[in-house]
C-alpha cells in the first residue's frame, strides 16, 4: 500500500509540475487582463505546498496508457 501511494504522489507532482509550466506558456499567451492562467499556475502551488509528502521522483514515472 505505501509503495503505491508514494507513486500516486510522484506522479501527482509531476501532473502538477506539468500543468504549471503549461500555465506559464499560456501566461505569455495570454489577453489582456485575462489572469486565469496566473491563478491556476497559483492553485497549484497552494496545493503542493499544502501536501508536503508530495515530493518529486528522481526519476520520470512512465506514461499512463489511457486506452
């Protein structure tokens, strides 16, 4: 059990750091006065920060097939 709960955080960090480098394209992207990108970018940082047994594999987890 704790095996895969340390690689469902792992991967759930790396979700998370992906969705962030994502926002920050979409924030050199962005409208005028159209902050949404910044304030996900922000949501994820508050929920990182909010679990810090959510740390960040050395090594990268392999894809998840979705089929």
């Amino acid at each position: 059990w704790h095996v895969q709960k340390a690689r469902s955080a792992r991967a759930a960090h790396e979700w998370l750091a992906d969705a962030m480098r994502a926002y920050e394209r979409a924030e050199a992207l962005r409208a005028k006065g159209n902050d949404d990108a910044i304030l996900r970018w922000n949501a994820c940082v508050r929920f990182l920060r909010s679990l810090p047994a959510l740390e960040p594999d050395l090594e990268r987890p392999e894809p998840i097939q979705l089929e």
